[in-house]
C-alpha cells in the first residue's frame, strides 16, 4: 500500500487529512513535528511525507534538509499557512516535490499526491533499467585474465583518468568501457559512444564538435557535438586508430582545455569529460608510420587496458557457452539447452579468430536453428569442425610421440612443455620475430628466451 507520513502541529489538519486519504486507500501516519518526523523516518518508511513548514522546535526547512540527507529519501511535499515565493523556492532548492498553500484544496492535494507517486513508480523503473543495463555489462569469466581485468575496473573506473583499451576486434572492449562508466562517478550522466570508423572524415568534426546551420553545404539545421553531449559524463572515442590526423589534432586541444568551438560559430564552450577510447591497432606503429599523434597517444594512454582475445583464456568458453545460451533462450523464449562434452571439447580446441564475439554469434545461431535441447558435434558448423582437426593434426605432429591415443598428454610435465611452446611460437609471431621485444613481452632475458626455446625444440627461424 502507497504510505504517507504526515507532520503537521495542528490536530485538526492532521485528523482531516488522515480521514480523507485512508477514504482514497493511503496508507496514513501523523505526527506533530519535525523532531517526531525525523525519529519515525529512522525506523519506518514513508514513501511520501506531506511537511508544515511552521512548526514549534526545528521547523519545516530544517526538518526537509535532514530528511533529504537520508539514505533512501521520501518525496516530500511542503505545506504552508503563511508561503512566499522565497520560501517555496528555498524549499524546491532544498529537494521539496511540491508546495501547497492552506487551506488545502483536496482535489489539488490528491492530484500533487498522484504526481508524487507516479514520480517514484518512475524512479523505480528507471532503478530496474539501471541494474539491468548493469547486468549487460558484467565482465564473465573466472579466468587469471579475467580476475585481473575485474579488479583493474574496480580501481580505474571511479577515477577521473582518461583510459585507452587496447584489443582484438570481438574481444569486448566496448563492454569494458561501459562497465568504466557504469562503475564510476558519472554512471547518472551521459554516454555518448563515436565509432571513429564508421563516420567519414569530411563528417568527424561536425559530429565531435556540432555546427551551426549554414555552417558547410549541407548544414540545414543546428548540430549538438557529441562532446557537447557528453558533458557531465563519459565520451567513448571507438577504434581511435583510424581517426584522422587534422581531427587527432582538434580533440587533443579539447582534452587538454575542455573548450572547443563549434563549426561555423566563434563562440567557445567548456566540457566536463571523461574521455575513454578503444583501438584494435598497434598504435606504437601507427605513430612510427606517421598515422597517429604521439602527443595524443600519451594523453590518452593514461591508464591502458589490454583485452585478451579468446584463444588465451580458454578456460573461460565453458562460461561464457553457457551464459549465452542461457541469455538467448531466455530472448528468444526457447527452452534452455546445454552443449555435450564432445561438442564443447571442439568449442575448447577452435582458435575463435573472431574471438567472444564469434562465439556468441555462434551460440544465438545454434539456440534459432537448434532443435533438441542438448548441442551435439553434429549441430556445430563444419568450418568449425575442421578447422579444429586441423589444429588437433598439427597439434599432433609437432609433439614428440609420447601422447596418449586419445590425442592428449601422458604426464603434467608434457603438457605444461607443450603449453609453454605454443605460447612462445605465437608471441614471436605477434612480433614478427623480433627477439628482444618477445622476451620483454614474457618477462625474460634475452638470453633466457633463447634457452627456453632450446629446451622446447623451437628453432631460430621458426
């Protein structure tokens, strides 16, 4: 039932008023002062309190302010004998809802009541949408990459530093900068999301900056920027690595000074923002080619965030497979279905070149198309299948012969050699070869490196 605290010194008020709102089906209570307010809000809940500015000891304001410092505050509406336009402001400033004047018109009374409580119904919803919005967002895996990830989000993202998340395409960068926001400061703000991509250069500025009508041939109306639109919150700056230089330059000076000019006008505007951006490219090479601004790079790079792709924390598709199977059967209203163990042994071994994406794809296509409530092998798609027999193949051949038929190890100790290799072989790989910067990458000795890969079989040139 909808609960109504009501405070106010005059008995008769307070008899009246209770009479005529249990008759609307309110759930009433009545004290005569803000003291008595305070000290039955701290051991019962109101939903909205109905407050006389004039009382004996702490008046009305007073009371109001206490009451707003409250961990979960009632809407309150301000009653008065005696109101100015000073006073009603004062109280509006202070987090009144409304204000009524005596004597109370009932049929104004019962309909800033229903506003009242149709404001909360809204909170409440938009309360719902939030934690579901936040649920989207949640980073899955119980992984060593996966933990680490978490606990970097937990100290980076209620700080005001500028954040630059590095990662394959399909890796969930854009889930981790949206988790940054929904886990800071600014989570009640703006999130404005530009795809640097996706918006052709001749258009970039005009969607960062806005533009005034007439500004450029087609300018037929007034454009807000997307910084101007973030102000107060997050600006999310997607694949920055294919922005142009001219435009690098701009949004440099807007991140060092806050202000920008609009298209077409001379008028300056200051921001409040919190930039994050994403690439999927090395932008150390970017910057060596020429493409990309070094003085931007280490204004963005304040706290870096590198995304693993799939295939180096595997231990997590099992999660993830499920998750997401789950989430669509529930989208979809099917019934919920499970992978066998052969099924998700192939899932384990594929190398997923388009990494969390790729998989989810997957599963929402085998949830559509499936029939049974159990995936088999036989519903997996045959790329897939044969390019993980490839893998097992290569897997095979490239091992020393003391492998169970079953296609795995005979001891911990071959596996974790076999691991090591592989891990190695595509480090090198990822730098094209170069020695010295693989063995920064693990954390060795050049001269280690090399007697690592002596022990492992890898030659020089592999």
């Amino acid at each position: 039932m909808r609960s109504i605290l009501v405070v106010d010194d005059e008995p008769g008020i307070r008899q009246s008023l209770t009479s005529v709102l249990q008759d609307e089906g309110y759930e009433v209570a009545a004290v005569e002062s803000g003291e008595d307010c305070l000290g039955w809000l701290s051991k019962k809940r109101a939903e909205v309190v109905m407050l006389d500015i004039w009382l004996p000891g702490m008046d009305g304001l007073e009371a109001l302010e206490k009451i707003q410092t409250l961990e979960d505050p009632p809407v309150v509406i301000m009653i008065s004998g005696h109101g100015t336009i000073e006073t009603a402001v004062r109280a509006t400033k202070l987090g009144a809802f409304d204000f009524i004047e005596k004597p109370l018109s009932i049929e104004k009374t019962l309909l800033i009541l229903k506003h009242a409580f149709e404001q909360l119904q809204l909170a409440a919803q938009n309360r719902s949408l939030r934690e579901e919005l936040h649920g989207q967002y949640r980073i899955i895996g119980d992984s060593i990459p996966m933990k680490a990830l978490r606990q970097q989000l937990a100290l980076a993202a209620p700080t005001q530093g500028r954040v630059l998340v590095y990662g394959e395409s399909g890796t969930g960068k854009e889930l981790v900068v949206h988790a940054l926001h929904e886990m800071s400061k600014r989570a009640d703000k703006p999130f404005v999301e530009v795809n640097c991509a996706a918006i052709p250069e001749e258009l970039i500025e005009s969607e960062l900056f806005g533009h005034v009508k007439g500004s450029f041939t087609g300018a037929v109306e007034d454009k807000t920027g997307k910084f101007e639109q973030a102000h107060g919150g997050t600006l999310f700056l997607d694949e920055v690595g294919d922005m142009s230089l001219r435009t690098q330059s701009k949004v440099l000076r807007v991140i060092e000074e806050q202000r920008f000019t609009p298209i077409g006008t001379a008028k300056n505007l200051t921001v409040d923002v919190r930039v994050i951006a994403a690439t999927n490219k090395n932008l150390d090479e970017e910057i060596q080619k020429g493409n990309f601004r070094e003085d931007l790079f280490y204004r963005l790079n304040v706290i870096p965030f590198f995304v693993p792709p799939l295939r180096e924390h595997r231990d997590d598709i099992p999660t993830l497979a499920h998750y997401f199977l789950s989430e669509f059967a529930r989208a979809y209203g099917r019934k919920p279905k499970h992978l066998s163990e052969a099924a998700l042994e192939i899932l384990m071994r594929y190398r997923w070149p388009g990494n969390v994406r790729e998989l989810k794809n997957l599963v929402e296509r085998m949830v559509i198309m499936g029939a049974g409530d159990v995936i088999e092998v036989r519903h997996l798609p045959p790329g897939l299948q044969q390019d993980t027999a490839r893998v097992r193949i290569a897997s095979s051949s490239a091992g020393s012969g003391t492998r169970s038929s079953s296609g795995g190890f005979s001891s911990l100790q071959e596996a974790r050699a076999a691991y090591e290799r592989d891990y190695i072989l595509r480090k090198l790989e990822e730098n094209h070869g170069n020695m010295s910067r693989t063995a920064e990458v693990l954390g060795l000795e050049r001269s280690h490196l090399y007697r690592k890969m002596k022990s492992l079989g890898i030659a020089a040139g592999e």
